[in-house]
C-alpha cells in the first residue's frame, strides 16, 4: 500500500494510460479522483472502483478551462479534503508535418498539453502548500527530448514545454516540500497510436527501439506510482524516461 492515506487527481484518467494510473494507485491505497470529459468512461470507471472496495469519484474536466480546474477541486475538496497528488496526464497528439500546423491547430494541442498542466499545478499547489507538501506528476513525452518526422512540431513543443516548465517549478516549491517531476513516454499501446500502430511502416519504425515492441500503459503507470509514493522523496525537477531504449537511439 504505497500510497495509504493518499488522495491523487489524475487528469485523463477515464481510460489509456489514465485509467491504468488510476487502477494502479487505487489498489495501492490511494483515493482518487478521475477527472476527464469522457463522462461514460469515467463513471463507468468509477463505479467499478467503488464496487470493488476503492474510494474514487469523476469529475467532468476540460483542462483547457480554468473555470472547470476549479470546480474540479471544489469538488475533489468536498468528497476527500485534500490533494496530495497531482498526475497531469490529458493530453492529445497531431501527426504531420509543420506545413499541417494550423493556427487553431497550433492553439487547441497547447492549450490541452501545456496550458493544461499550468492549470493544474497552479489550482493544487495552495491546496499541497496547506498540507505540507506533494507530488506533482506531469506527463511529458520523448517528443519533449528530440524531434520527429511523423508528428506535428507543435505537438513536441508542448510536450517540451511541460519539460521545462517542470523543472521551473520544482524550483520554486521546493521549498514548500512540493516535489515536481516529469515522464516521458515513448510509444505506448493506447488508442492516441492505434492507428500508427495499424500502419505497418509505422509499425517497422516503432519496433526498431532496443526493446522491439511498443510500451504497456500499465509500465507508464508504475513510473508514476514510484513519483507519487514517499520512495522517490528526495527526487524534483527530474525527468523519468520510459521509451523502450528509444532515446538512446542515434
């Protein structure tokens, strides 16, 4: 039970690498609220926790929108009293190139991926401050360390912009005991890259990494588990890489 007496918020956590976030810390203790705009998912989630003994609750989240992070927290509030963790894990990609970027492109994946995780951490950090500390978790990609051929660029400079927007406040409330640490992801086995993965040339070049295979979201969810329990205590403003070796690539 590495996270007794815990309660986490995880962000896109009705299914994908959410939902296994949010099953993972479920039965290591944790109450959790799952905050998404997948209403069917995340109810349908939330029952089966509660049926099963867990303590969760949904709460309808665009995480573009600071009006619904505070009624987010509002309600989170009302049904646990605290946040102990956050996971930033929404987020959503575009495949192409710089010439597909449109302007309104370029500003929705932004706003999700990178003004997304500015709100939350901005919502939870007086509720961690109030407590005596917390894990902040924000989930970043190998996009944020190189570039790509196949996604658009706008969709790897959110996800470095969470990179080092990690890192900056890490800094700054460290000293609140408020740890910030991000993951990066490589190719996970979720419906973000089902069809990459249904494209055979795709396919090749994914399973070229030194693992040969795609990654499991269960795999990015002990990640954040270790992040989120008092084992990685002494750990902020670091970068958690879980790509199958990808990055080592040249």
């Amino acid at each position: 039970m590495r996270l007794e007496g815990k309660v986490a918020l995880i962000t896109g956590g009705s299914r994908g690498q959410g939902e296994a976030e949010v099953d993972l810390f479920v039965k290591e203790g944790a109450k959790v609220i799952i905050a998404d705009i997948l209403d069917n998912e995340g109810e349908k989630l939330e029952a089966k926790i509660n049926e099963q003994g867990g303590e969760a609750i949904y709460v309808h989240l665009d995480v573009s929108s600071a009006t619904e992070w505070a009624y987010a927290i509002e309600k989170s509030l009302e049904a646990f009293g605290k946040i102990d963790i956050l996971v930033n894990n929404a987020g959503i990609a575009v495949w192409g190139t710089n010439d597909d970027t449109t302007e309104e492109i370029w500003d929705r994946v932004m706003d999700i991926n990178a003004k997304g995780v500015h709100l939350g951490t901005k919502h939870v950090i007086p509720i961690m401050q109030k407590i005596g500390g917390g894990s902040i978790i924000n989930i970043s990609s190998i996009s944020g360390l190189r570039g790509q051929k196949s996604i658009q660029p706008v969709y790897n400079a959110s996800k470095g912009a969470i990179r080092i927007y990690t890192k900056s406040v890490a800094v700054q409330y460290g000293k609140d005991g408020i740890r910030v640490n991000s993951i990066h992801p490589g190719a996970v086995d979720t419906d973000m890259i089902a069809h990459r993965l249904a494209d055979d040339l795709a396919r090749e070049r994914i399973l070229k990494s030194p693992l040969q295979r795609v990654g499991k979201p269960i795999e990015i969810a002990y990640g954040a588990l270790f992040l989120a329990s008092d084992e990685s205590a002494f750990m902020t403003g670091s970068e958690m890489v879980i790509d199958g070796g990808v990055s080592s690539m040249s």
